[in-house]
C-alpha cells in the first residue's frame, strides 16, 4: 500500500480558508466580542451598547391596545357595478331609484379615499372623507354624507359651532 507522505498544511497553501468552507464557519466567537453577554464585566469599555439592566433590548411593561384604533380606508375606484352588485346582494349597499347608497360602516371602513373614479351615481355615508374622493362622488352625480361615529364626541367645528 502506497502511504501518501504530504502533509496537510502543504495542501492549503494559498487557500483562504484551509478546507474549513466560508471563513464565517471557523470564526470564532472572538471576532464579536465573544458569546452572549461576554464583556459586559468590570472593565471599562467592555459594555455592551444599548443594554439596560441586562434586559437585551426589550421594553419595559406592556403597551395598551386601548389607544390603537386602525382606520381602514376604501378607494373611490372599488365602486365598479360588478362590486356594487354583491354590496347590494350582502345588504351593505341600497339601491333607490338610480343612485346606490353605501354605508361605509357596513363595509367595515372608516374612511372614503380618492384614488380611482366611478361613474355610477352614489350616495356615500362615511366618517372620513379625502377632499379628492367627494370631489370625484359628485362629479359623477352622487353625494356624499359625513356621519358621526359612536365613539367619537364630535368635531372642533361642530363644539364651535354649540358654544
């Protein structure tokens, strides 16, 4: 049998990583400062940034959801006749004479945006409406009616307007 007598190390010679594939594999753990924790000792300039009281980044207690209220929105452009048919046929939509109306709380949203255009005649009730959107409602021929929501107490103009 036939003993091969190079070394090894010769093998490597010019290769980056002597047969250990990426040089990311055969770091080690001193390339960042260690594992874990490691350096946050007694030594100065040995702290890890941003730690607090060991607590690795996260916030202290809890937020509440009470204060997050997600405002959905609805494009003029999704008025089409096919989608306003399965409105109807749902009951979130009503048809009277020629002119649907819509209420946007049915649908789930909470305010009507601009993008798109319609050419059917609607009559949109909604909570929050873009200028551009009830431009392009009445432009069309419809209209559009701004209803108060349960939970809100009212506009700035409307507690003016009491006082």
């Amino acid at each position: 049998m036939v003993v091969n007598r190079k070394r090894k190390v010769s093998r490597y010679r010019g290769s980056n990583t002597n047969g250990g594939g990426s040089s990311k594999k055969r770091r080690g753990s001193g390339s960042r400062g260690g594992f874990g924790r490691a350096g946050t000792g007694k030594r100065a300039g040995q702290k890890k940034a941003g730690l607090k009281d060991f607590r690795l980044g996260r916030a202290k207690g809890f937020l509440p959801r009470r204060g997050a209220v997600k405002s959905k929105g609805i494009n003029v452009g999704e008025f089409t006749s096919k989608t306003i048919a399965t409105f109807v046929e749902s009951g979130a939509a009503v048809k009277e004479g020629a002119v649907y109306v819509i209420d946007l709380s049915k649908l789930g949203c909470h305010k009507l945006l601009g993008t798109g255009t319609t050419d059917l005649k609607l009559k949109i009730i909604a909570e929050k409406v873009s200028a551009e959107a009830e431009e392009k409602v009445k432009a069309a021929g419809g209209e559009v009616v701004r209803e108060q929501s349960a939970g809100h107490s009212g506009s700035k103009d409307a507690a003016k307007e009491e006082a």
